[in-house]
C-alpha cells in the first residue's frame, strides 16, 4: 500500500541581537518562537483495501478516521527559546565560535511518546572562519544536540505507553514503561 502524511510547517520568528563590547568580540542572544499550536492534527491518509476496512473500524471506538486516513491529536503548544552564540576574531582571517540553544519542545508531557518523540533539546556548537587573500571565505563547525534521557512509567503518556482501550492506535508500548534518548552529532 500507500502511505501520504499532510503536514503544514508553522509559522516561525527569530529576533537577535549581536553586541561588540570590543573590536574583536561579538555577543549574539537570538529568540525563536514558532506557532506550533496551530498544528492541531496530523493527517495520514493510507491505500489499499485491507488498510481502509481497519480505519473504518477507528471510528466505532470514537477515533478521527474512516475510510482511507486517520488523524492523529498532536496537542502542540507553541514554543520560544532563546540562543545564545560569542565569536572572537583571533586574527583578521580567523574567528572562533561558541554557540547554546535550549530547545524547549512543542509536545505537552502527557503525549511525549512513539508518535511524537522529541522532549527539549541542548544544542552545544563550535567552529571557526577563514577568510583567505583571495576573497574565499571557509566556515566550518560541529554541534552536539541531546535530549537527555526520557523514562515514561507504564500510563504516563498518552501517544505511547496507555492502557485506555480505544487508544490502541497511538500507543504501541501500551501498558510498558520506556526509557528513550536522542544524541544528534552535527
């Protein structure tokens, strides 16, 4: 069969501001908010017979489905963070940087789970510049993104691990206790 997911991006905003309290030294606070509460479903639309007789049996345990798509609940909240960055020009062809983001996420607690995965983040980065005689300019950097460890206990989220018997659907972990993690080197 098929599979199609309908997902909108939201509308997001980044201000900052970048302070040089010397010639070589630059201070950088950025803020993000994006409008995630205006996501309030996901649709997934599936093909195939067999895949449209199962929805169709969604909606008699009062789910959002029937004949060829489900929708699934997402429950985001809108989110704003702040980012942080210094960069220091060692020389006039080299700068250092350093960078912070604390990503906090969309996702109410209750609905953290196999559907929607990403608990708040730490973004750590570093890197450099080279501008060389010739104009051509080199930047390079790594960053390590992390969420921690996440531990549910049987029936805490929603959009994973409950037992309610017409949330079979959202919960493939249904009645186990999950420990999850994220580490994203970039």
């Amino acid at each position: 069969g098929t599979m199609k997911i309908d997902f909108d991006f939201v509308q997001t905003l980044h201000f900052g501001i970048v302070l040089r309290p010397i010639k070589k030294l630059k201070l950088l606070c950025d803020y993000h908010w994006a409008n995630w509460s205006e996501l309030e479903e996901v649709k997934v639309s599936m093909g195939g017979d067999t895949i449209e007789e199962l929805l169709e049996i969604t909606k008699y345990i009062g789910m959002s489905a029937g004949g060829s798509s489900i929708n699934f609940p997402t429950g985001l909240k809108d989110t704003w963070h702040f980012s942080y960055g210094i960069e220091y020009q060692v020389f006039r062809w080299l700068c250092l940087r350093l960078g912070y983001e604390n990503r906090y996420t969309s996702i109410p607690s209750e609905s953290l789970g196999a559907m929607m995965a990403l608990p708040d983040m730490q973004l750590y980065g570093t890197g450099f510049g080279i501008k060389l005689s010739n104009g051509l300019e080199i930047d390079a950097s790594i960053g390590y993104l992390t969420t921690g460890t996440l531990k549910r206990k049987n029936n805490e989220s929603n959009m994973s691990n409950s037992i309610a018997w017409n949330n079979f659907l959202y919960n493939p972990y249904a009645g186990l206790n999950t420990t999850s993690s994220l580490n994203v080197y970039l």
